[in-house]
C-alpha cells in the first residue's frame, strides 16, 4: 500500500507541476504586455510591429444604435438574458431542496471600442467569459397560482415556482482595462481581436496576475508535499535536514 500511496503522490505532483507551470507562463505572458498611457501611442508601438501585446484602459463606446436592456432600462454594446425555471425536488432521501435550470439564452451586441479622448481602438471578440458583463436586472414571474409546499412523501415530481430572468450588460460608459494584441489595420485605425484579459476599472498588470502568482505558489507547496509524501512514505518532511517546511524555497521565485 505505501508504495501504491507514493506512486500516486509522485504521479499527482507531476500533474500539479503542469499546472504551476501553466501559471507561470501566464505570468510572464501578462508581465510583457506593454502598458499604454494614452491611445494614440499605439501608433508608435506598432510602427515597427505589426501586432504588440499592450494593456489599454478607456470608455466603452460604440458608432451604432445601443442595445437597449428590458429589464434596466440601461443601454449597452453587449446584453445578455438568461431565463431560468425555479423548483422544488426531492433528494436521494426525499427532502424537498430548492434547485433551477437555465432554460433560454440570448445576447445582443453591436460593434465596440475604447476611446480614452486621445484615440480609439475596436474590440472584436470573442471576449473571456468573466469580467466583461455586469449584472443589470433580474426579475422573477411566478406561476401565476400559490405555492402550497409538500409536505407529505406521497406528492411526487418537481415542483415548478416560477422563472427568474437575469440580465447582464456591458454598459456605455464603462471603464474597461484590456490586455491583448493590438493591430494597425490599413485605414489607420487600431484594433484588438480576442482581448486576453476584461476588467472593469483601471487595473495594474500586477493586479490581474496576483491570482496566478498565487496559485503558483499554492501548487508548489502541494507539489513539494506530494513528491515528499510520494518518495517517503510514511516519513516526515525535511528539507535540507530541517524538519519543518521552508516557505521561503518556494516564493523566492516571486
């Protein structure tokens, strides 16, 4: 058995030193991007490349007619609505528990960009899936009867409440740091397809790269323990003959 345990341990390491690498790489990728002050630098950057990882930060804007959110009454480039039905079912040893399911989906988006007052720079997506939408409304539609709950195990089947529709919207207006790789497109203009990297608010590149610093440093610790546990077992962890864990072995690196 100890040997099957540190096979495994050795086997689970090398899984997890995948993965710190993955964020290193991350790290680094984000730490080249160049940051930009003003839009209109961009057309310095890109006079002797044809594309140049930058992080720009401006106001959401766009050339076309809004789209307008039901729910808000807000106006945004990109709105999403999602519709889920609301119920009671039974559980495995027949307690009633509250659950949902998304039932429809929609998104309406017109053409973007950032403009910070010196210059402008298109987005075109796709866009990652966190940090863009903000949530502007939810709204619930109830069934339109009372609900009497259960309460006796004979009633079987879910329970239908009612559907909850939520909306999210990237707003006009929004302040938005992007990280991606910018181009100059033969009319003059700049672009970035595919940002890497959407938050709102203005945002440091040692700020957005904290959680994959953190994560690295957290799968290192479990790497150093598994491979120890792994090559060990049964066995305390030394390092270099102490018998506590040296922290600082693994941030030296950061």
């Amino acid at each position: 058995m100890a040997a099957i345990f540190g096979v495994i341990c050795c086997l689970g390491a090398g899984g997890l030193h995948r993965i710190r690498r993955s964020c290193e790489e991350a790290v680094e990728y984000y730490n080249s991007a160049t940051p930009v002050e003003q839009l209109k630098d961009l057309g310095q950057l890109l006079k002797t490349a044809n594309k140049v990882l930058v992080k720009i930060y401006g106001k959401v804007r766009t050339d076309y007619t809004p789209v307008n959110c039901k729910l808000s009454g807000l106006k945004g480039v990109i709105v999403k609505e999602t519709a889920y039905q609301n119920f009671f079912k039974q559980d495995d040893k027949g307690k009633w528990i509250k659950d949902r399911t998304e039932m429809l989906s929609t998104c309406e988006k017109v053409p973007w960009y950032l403009d910070d007052g010196s210059a402008r720079v298109d987005i075109v997506g796709p866009y990652p899936s966190t940090g863009l939408l903000q949530l502007s409304g939810e709204a619930f539609e109830g069934p339109g009867r009372s609900l009497v709950y259960p309460t006796c195990d004979c009633v079987k089947g879910p329970k239908i409440l009612g559907v909850t529709r939520i909306e999210r919207v990237l707003p006009i207006g929004a302040r938005l740091t992007i990280v991606g790789k910018a181009v100059k497109e033969d009319d003059g203009t700049f672009t970035i397809y595919k940002p890497d990297y959407v938050s709102h608010g203005n945002i440091s590149v040692h700020g957005f790269t904290g959680d994959y610093r953190m994560c690295a440093r957290l799968v290192s610790l479990i790497c150093l323990i598994m491979h120890n546990k792994g090559g060990n077992p049964g066995h305390n962890m030394k390092i270099n003959g102490s018998p506590r864990l040296k922290l600082e072995f693994i941030f030296i690196y950061y």
